[in-house]
C-alpha cells in the first residue's frame, strides 16, 4: 500500500507523538519530518529534495506561528496538501487558513477521526515511485 509521506509541524512533544502514532497506525501516512517553529518547517519544505504529500500544521507554535508556514508553503508546493490541526479552531481561524491555502482545518479537540478520515481518501502521488512495493512484495 501507498503510503502518504507527511510533515507534521507540532511543537507539543506529547502531541505531536501520539498523532504519529496515530497516524501511522490508523492511516496510510508515513511521517518523514517534523518541526516545532515556523521557521525549521519553512526552511524543510524549501529544500528541493524534501517532499511530503501532506503537511499538518497547527497554529500555535514555539516561534512563529502557523499561518507563517501556510504562508509560505502555499508558494513552495502546489501538490501537497496543506491541513491546520489546532485547539484554536474557530470560524475566524478557519477562515484565514483556507485564504493562505490550507485544504483543511481540523480541531484537535474533536476532529481527529475526520482528520483521519481525511488522510485515508487522499490519493498517494505516485510521481517518483519511491513508495511502491517491489516485486514478489505482498501486502
């Protein structure tokens, strides 16, 4: 199964863990980074040879803030999908994150399982090759 590569910028440790777990667990996601400041996620997603399919984003971070990286990765990659999980997720907030480019935004206090959910529909880009299985592989 395809898995799809995920950057999580979270600068909660316990959080942040327990998504991956989560995720890695309950959907076909495989995390190959993560950041707790606006500007470690910024300076990943500039580098050419670092791609995610989805980056996960919360608002609140150690420096800077969220809508920074939405900010600025809304110019990097237009193929990846850009999703807000936060506890700040109100009208205002989700809002301002679909106009900087977010795809979603999710609450992290009730929507986890449509975060989830959401992960689990999304098609894997099968651009490079690098997550397809090789032969004699079976699932």
């Amino acid at each position: 199964m395809q898995q799809l590569k995920t950057y999580i910028v979270e600068d909660n440790p316990v959080i942040r863990e327990s998504l991956i777990v989560t995720l890695e667990e309950l959907a076909p996601v495989k995390v190959v980074g993560t950041a707790v400041d606006e500007f470690t996620a910024v300076q990943w997603m500039s580098q050419p040879g670092n791609q995610a399919d989805l980056v996960i984003v919360d608002i609140f971070l150690k420096a800077g803030s969220g809508l920074g990286v939405l900010r600025a990765a809304s110019g990097l990659t237009p193929r990846q999908r850009l999703v807000v999980l936060s506890n700040y997720a109100t009208a205002d907030i989700r809002r301002k994150c679909l106009e900087l480019g977010a795809d979603r935004v999710f609450d992290k206090s009730n929507e986890i399982d449509a975060l989830i959910e959401y992960c689990a529909q999304l098609p894997v880009d099968p651009g490079d090759g690098s997550s397809q299985p090789g032969p004699g592989t079976s699932a």
